[in-house]
C-alpha cells in the first residue's frame, strides 16, 4: 500500500511539474525558491537561493511574472525591486514571525530616541519596516553593510541574534531590537553537544540567526549560501548542520560524498513549508496571490534595498 501511494505521489508529482512548465512559458514567467523550501519546489525553480542571492535575481530577471516560492516578505523584496512586473506567491499564509517582531511605531520610536543613529535592517522586515530604514543587509553582508555606514551608531532591526554576530566585528554602537527566528533560535548549546558526541568527527557549521552561546560552538558561521560553500569546499566529509532542514537538499545535491547531520529535527520553517507544487501551479493558473506595495512605501524601501545590493558580500 505505502509503495502504491508513492507512486501516485510521484505521478501527480510529474504532472504537476509539467503543468508548471506549461504555465511558465505561456507567463513569461521565472520560478525563484529560497533554500528552505520543499524539494520538489527546488527540483523545479530556475534560481534557488538565499535573500540576497533572490533579491539580486529579482532585480535582474527580464520576466514579466515572478513566482517567489519563500515567505511574504520576500515576495515584498522582489515586488519593490520591479514595480512594473507582477509577483506572485504560493500562499499568502507564508509569514515570517520574525519580521512581525518590529513594527513602524515602535522603530520610529527608537529612532526618534537616537537621532544620529542609521537603521539597518535585515532583509526579513515588512515593507513599510524597510521603508523607515536607510539600508538593509542580508546574513550574506551584514558585516560589509555595518562597516560601509557612515555612522557609529546603528540601530539593527529586527534579529537579536545576527545583531549580537555582527556586533563582534565592528567598533560601532550597535542598539539592538529583541527579535528572533523561531526556528533558529530553537537550537540550544544542549542539542549541538549530543550531536558532538554521536559524531565527534563532524564540524560544526551554523547560521548566525541560532543564539550566541550556539554559535560559539560552530567551526563555521555563515549565510545558507556561505554553509554550502564551506562545506562543498571543504576537505571534510562529516558535518553537523545548525540550520533550517530545507537546506539538505541543495547539501546533498551539490556534495552527495559527504554526511549531514541535522542538529535537531525541529530546525523546521512552517511559514517555509505551506508551499507546494500545487500551490505553484494554481498561482500561475490565477495570477494571486499577488504581491502589492504601496507606491510611497516601496519608493522609500527601494533606496534601502538598492543600499543593501550595492554592498557585496565577502
């Protein structure tokens, strides 16, 4: 019975794929996934990538319709980017809590309380969030953004966490705002030593959004995109991995010689996984959910977020 159900699973799957196929050429459409989705959602996108990797297609892209497979504020991002072309997303359910975690009022509060200070803001902030910021940044080039400010007081919204990385590697003030991932945040110092000792010859290699006590365990500390080049290019063949659970596909794909050990089995996005092939396919079919930003914010989200591509990282 289980192998009759993967196999209609499998069938559905390919007809699915196909459909979205059909779908995409007739929009003049481009698929973009972020390295949290589902395999089959990355088994199909045209460019897989962390938020400034997807913030840099979606800027260059000459589509006329861009799916985003990723969260809303993505969707925000590339809508922002290319206010003539239509972007649409799998569901509309897809949220980020953390960006949820800052609010107008409140960053214009913290500003008025600080009036020399420059706003940073990571990438995963609402629309209106980026339009009260003077640059935002990704985990890919947080520390290039903090240092190219002409400032030396920054007001970093919305992730404690990234905040308190960064911080070590610059001589600025830096105000932090008490946000979190809910998903990175989860792993705990406890998870990463069980893991040591069931596999003592794996390196560590964790995203900077887990909390600082965990990511002073970690061999490597970087951006998705930075964890699959360190491993990939690694000499090492053995990895205990302090990130979302979507990122083993891309993993395995690109280093299939090499072992992953996920560092706890609830480094799980739900916001991430609501996405499917389904939902690819009837949003293309029906064009929404769409994306819309206010003209006036996305004018001044633009200016942070064309700051932000400017900035390469290391």
């Amino acid at each position: 019975m289980e192998a009759l159900a993967l196999e209609k699973k499998a069938q559905r799957n390919a007809e699915l794929r196909e459909r979205l196929m059909q779908l995409k050429k007739e929009r003049n459409a481009i698929i973009l996934a972020h390295f949290y989705q589902r395999p089959e959602i990355q088994e199909v996108a045209d460019f897989i990538g962390d938020s400034f990797g997807l913030a840099q297609k979606a800027k260059t892209t000459d589509a006329d319709v861009i799916l985003f497979c990723g969260v809303h504020f993505m969707g925000e991002s590339a809508k922002i980017l290319n206010p003539n072309k239509t972007v649409i997303i799998p569901d509309e359910r897809a949220g980020c809590p953390m960006a949820d975690m800052v609010n107008v009022a409140g960053l214009r509060k913290l500003k008025a309380q600080h009036p020399n200070a420059k706003v940073v803001a990571y990438i995963n902030t609402t629309a209106d969030v980026k339009a009260e910021t003077y640059i935002c940044c990704t985990s890919s080039n947080a520390k290039q953004v903090i240092e190219s400010i002409d400032s030396d007081e920054i007001i970093w919204v919305p992730d404690k966490n990234l905040g308190h990385y960064v911080s070590q590697f610059t001589d600025k003030k830096m105000i932090i705002w008490e946000g979190y991932c809910n998903t990175h945040d989860q792993l705990s110092v406890e998870d990463i030593m069980n893991m040591k000792r069931e596999h003592p010859n794996a390196l560590v290699v964790v995203h900077p959004e887990c909390r600082p006590e965990v990511v002073q365990l970690a061999d490597y500390v970087g951006s998705t995109t930075g964890i699959l080049k360190y491993c990939r290019e690694s000499s090492h063949k053995e990895f205990i991995i302090g990130t979302e659970d979507g990122t083993r596909y891309m993993l395995e794909k690109e280093s299939p010689d090499k072992t992953f050990h996920f560092a706890s089995k609830y480094l799980v996005c739900p916001n991430m996984k609501v996405n499917n092939l389904k939902k690819c396919v009837e949003a293309l079919e029906t064009m929404k959910p769409e994306i819309y930003v206010p003209k006036d914010v996305a004018d001044a989200a633009r200016d942070s977020l064309e700051r932000m591509l400017a900035v390469a990282p290391a």
